[in-house]
C-alpha cells in the first residue's frame, strides 16, 4: 500500500524534529562534559569543584611534603648553634 | 664547615658555612661581610632606637604616608603577614606601647635604668597600616609606632643565609639572637642547641631546613615604673597587643620549627600571647614546638622530637 504523501511528510518531519531534539541533547550533555572537564567540577557525588568556600589553607601552614619537618634528633657531635631568648 | 661569631644588635650573630671539603677563609669572610651589609641594610631602614631609620620617620610622620625604600617595605609587609596569620597575636603596632614600658632604646641602656611613666597610648590596631605599592609609601594611623622586633631580626637571618649559600653554592646557617636560618642542602642536619636562655642546659636538636626561633619572657627585661603587676615591676618585650602589656600568660618561652625563621619567631612569639591555647594553634598552624611554662614544664608540639627535657 503507497504511503499517503501527507502522511509521509508528516512522518520525515517528526523523524527530523527526532534527529534535532537527540543531536541537541547529546551536544549539550557533551558540552557540560568539556566544562566539567576544563573546570575541575565533579558531579553529585562529590569531589572537587569550582565554588569558593572562603576555606582555602594558608599556604604557609602547608609542609612541604617531600621534606617534612625540618627538626630531628640531633646527629652526634657538639651544638653549632643557639637559639635561645636573648 | 667553618663560621665567625660577633656581638650586635645587642645579641650573638654566628655564621657557619659547610659543604663538601675544607671552607676556604675567603668564604667565611665573604660569608660574615654579607650578614653584616645585610644586618647594616636592616638597621638603617627598620631600627626603631635610629631616629634616621625609615621606620622612625614613618612613626614621627603618621599619619601621613612617607616614601621608602623597597626593603623597609618589605619588612613592613612581613611584620603584616605575621599579624594575618596569628589573627593580631603579633601585631608590630604595638611600638607606642614598647616606648610607653621604657623599652625606647637599646636594651643595653634600657637595663641600666627604671623607665619613666609615659601615658598610656591607644590600642594597637595592625590594620590601621597602609603600605601604598603604586607610590612606594608606607604610613601609620596616629598615636600607633611600628616595632618590626618580632620578624625584622628573623627575616634578617633568612635573608642572610639564603644570599650566602647562593652565593657559595654551600649549606649555610645565620644565627641572629636565637633566630636561626638555615639554606642549602647540608649532608647532615645543623646540631642546634634549644635553650631559655644563653646559659641555661636544653637539649640538642637536628636542623635540617627552615628555621627555629625562641621567644621568652624570662630574657629581655628592664625595670619599668608601668611594669605588669606594680608600680615598679618587671617588663619584657613580648607585649600582648589586646591590653597593651607584657604578657602575662601561662608559657615563659617558646621555641618554634617551621618553614623559615620568620614563620618560627613568629609563632614563637603569637605563643606566649596566645597562652593556653598555644599548643592547639601551634599544631593548627603546622609547626612544631617546645613550649616552657611557668613551673619550667615542657610541652611538645607536632613533630618536635622526644630527646631532652632540660629547660
């Protein structure tokens, strides 16, 4: 049975209005994807984001985490310094 | 590793430089010649008892702002991030109040002596100090001095130590009254003694980067006729800037590790303001520490390592 002309029409522009909307929603998800990707942002489920919470550490209370603490045992041998009130 | 040892700024000044193979005389005393340039640079731009001192000009000035050079701004700027980090604890307005306890001059001549009544002045307020980059001008609101005591001597010793090793490519150690720097790699960590003060037994302790600065109220004293506690009493310069006096908490002295020997007086110093609550904001902070009370008990903090008990 031939496809009324009409009908067909109708039908090639809802498939295209289909096609639109699924090309729309899969560029838009691949975008937030790339700005997630480029900010940093994670989803729901934690991990970092881009919201300023006024809580950054201070930079000079961060030990250097190569190094550690700068204070040890003392090697064997007499003091070569002081520090003392003076 | 060789190094030389002189008096100034009425405290011991050593410098030791090491490294791989005998140090030739030349080092050492190209060493000595930079701390000394550098002690001398300091001294002409920041010495509160030089009324020529930038600094002075400033305080005689406020509260105008006055042109200066790049080094008094940036102790000025390190004397204000002493003051951020400890939340006021060290606050290098509190000048007025050292001039008002009789601390107003070297304190070899303020020992000799009981300091006269002077009017107390207003509170300190280290947020009331503008350092205008664009201009190159530093100012103060009037009635408040700048005192740069508690980071000017221990940004001296970084400074130091840091031009010496680049300079030598060798491990070098700058001790300035207790605040000591070290810079370079150096195959074993620098054996510095901690004690309360210069005669006193302490421990040893390895220093393998950064900095260890002591503060202590037991040292730097002078007769006062405002003194804390009588008409007559004692002061030291440890003043706490929320009621303009010596501190009267409940640590004596306190000796810091951190990343630089700024950082380490720094704390040292916000310590024995801070009192009781020291050894949280310590650890808070991420230093390490040696803390003395009044009974001369001895509480560590971070990773400061368990050796020696004598304070």
């Amino acid at each position: 049975m031939t496809e009324n002309p009409r009908r067909r029409v109708l039908r090639r522009a809802r498939h295209a209005t289909a096609g639109i909307v699924i090309t729309a929603v899969a560029g838009t998800a691949g975008l937030a994807a790339v700005a997630a990707d480029a900010t940093g942002a994670s989803g729901p489920t934690g991990g970092p984001t881009t919201t300023d919470t006024g809580s950054r550490q201070d930079p000079g209370s961060r030990r250097d985490a190569s190094t550690g603490t700068g204070v040890t045992q003392a090697p064997a041998g007499q003091p070569q310094a002081t520090t003392s009130a003076s | 590793m060789t190094g030389c040892s002189w008096r100034d700024w009425s405290c011991t000044v050593r410098v030791l430089v090491g490294g791989d193979g005998p140090v030739p005389d030349r080092v050492a005393d190209d060493a000595a010649r930079v701390v000394r340039e550098l002690m001398q640079e300091v001294e002409a731009a920041v010495s509160r008892f030089r009324g020529d001192s930038e600094l002075e000009r400033v305080n005689d000035a406020a509260p105008r702002l006055l042109t200066v050079g790049p080094l008094t701004r940036a102790l000025v700027e390190t004397a204000l991030a002493a003051a951020r980090r400890t939340d006021g604890a060290v606050d290098p307005t509190v000048g007025s109040h050292l001039v008002a306890l009789g601390y107003d001059a070297d304190l070899d001549v303020v020992r000799d002596r009981v300091a006269p009544t002077r009017p107390t002045p207003r509170a300190a307020d280290w947020t009331r100090v503008v350092v205008d980059h664009d201009l190159g001008r530093v100012g103060i609101a009037r009635g408040l001095r700048l005192d740069l005591g508690a980071t000017a001597k221990a940004w001296t010793a970084d400074e130091a130590a840091r031009r010496v090793s680049a300079r030598h490519r060798r491990p070098t150690l700058v001790e300035i009254g207790g605040d000591v720097a070290v810079a370079g790699s150096a195959a074993a960590p620098w054996r510095v003694r901690v004690a309360e003060s210069a005669d006193a037994a302490g421990e040893v302790v390895g220093l393998a980067h950064g900095g260890l600065a002591t503060s202590s109220t037991t040292v730097r004293r002078w007769r006062s006729a405002t003194g804390s506690g009588s008409r007559t009493g004692a002061s030291h310069h440890v003043v706490d800037p929320a009621t303009g006096r010596p501190t009267t908490g409940p640590l004596r002295t306190a000796t810091v590790w951190a990343p630089s020997a700024v950082e380490a007086n720094t704390f040292s110093t916000a310590a024995l303001v801070w009192g009781e609550a020291a050894a949280a904001r310590l650890a808070l902070a991420g230093v390490d520490a040696r803390l003395v009370d009044r009974a001369g008990a001895i509480r560590l903090v971070g990773s400061w390592p368990a050796a020696g008990r004598a304070a």
